[in-house]
C-alpha cells in the first residue's frame, strides 16, 4: 500500500476526527463545517448523482499506526478520518438517509492516507481547504497528488 492509494469505501467507515478532550476541538478539522456548504453540495450531488468525489482521509492510528501494518482485506473495517472533504462527506451522510435504498450514496472514493502524524494530516486538510478555496472549479485532485508523491511520499 501506498500513501494517496484510491479506495471505494463506505460512507458509514468515514468519520469526523475525534475531539481533543484538553481543547475540546477536533485537531485535524481545518474549517467548522458549514451548513449551507453541505446543502449546495448535497444539491448538486442529487443533480449529478454520478459525479465523483474523492476524499482524503487518514486510518485511525490506532488500528493501522504504519503502512507496513494495513491490511488490504480489512479496508472496509478501519476507521478513517476525513482530512480532506468534511463538507461532502456530510452531504453524502445525509443523502444516505434519504434515499437508503440508493447504493450509489452508499460508497465513495478515498485517498487513504496511513502512518500520518497530527501535523502533517492537517496540513494535507489545509493545502485541500486553500486549494478549494483558491480554484473553485474544483481542480483539486492535481494539487493533491502532486502534494502527496512529491512532499509525503519522497
């Protein structure tokens, strides 16, 4: 496995990070999510059910601390942190609920990312969250990539 590897993962694995219980924040959440975000996303995710979105997300550490230990048969049962896409993670959540019949809300593609400190997950989150906000067309997956095989993965 490598770091930045595609996965077509259940919604019901992802999950916000966990909450400092000293600061009573969520470490690796670069931005409060935004309601009216999530309901633009959601919208445009019912219009489109077909786009594709691609989230970053980190292994829990303390169920696969390196990429030495991740277990490719166990994907489906780790844990993972959204680091990147908190928004349209929430927005396919909701959509899950409304129509649970719907397989295609049910999944969704991921970067897994393993091995991770605190620091440098946030500061994946943050080069997603200022590209997003830079280009809003969207044109993250370059960024993203060149980020990961150039700087994390070197």
């Amino acid at each position: 496995m490598r770091n930045g590897q595609l996965f077509h993962l259940p919604i019901t694995s992802i999950h916000h990070p966990p909450i400092d219980p000293v600061t009573g924040r969520r470490p690796l959440e670069i931005t409060e999510p935004n309601s009216v975000h999530v309901k633009n996303l959601k919208s445009k995710m019912k219009i489109n059910p077909h786009t594709t979105i691609v989230l970053l997300v980190m292994v829990d550490p303390d169920q696969c601390p390196t990429v030495v230990d991740f277990k490719y048969s166990s994907t489906d049962n780790y844990t993972n942190y959204v680091i990147g896409g908190s928004h349209s993670t929430e927005a396919r959540r909701q959509l899950v609920k409304e129509y649970p019949l719907t397989p295609f809300f049910k999944y969704v593609e991921c970067k897994v990312c393993v091995g991770l400190t605190h620091e440098e997950a946030k500061l994946l989150g943050w080069t997603i969250t200022m590209t997003m906000i830079i280009d809003r067309r969207c044109h993250v997956l370059k960024g993203l990539d060149y980020f990961i095989m150039n700087i994390l993965i070197r």
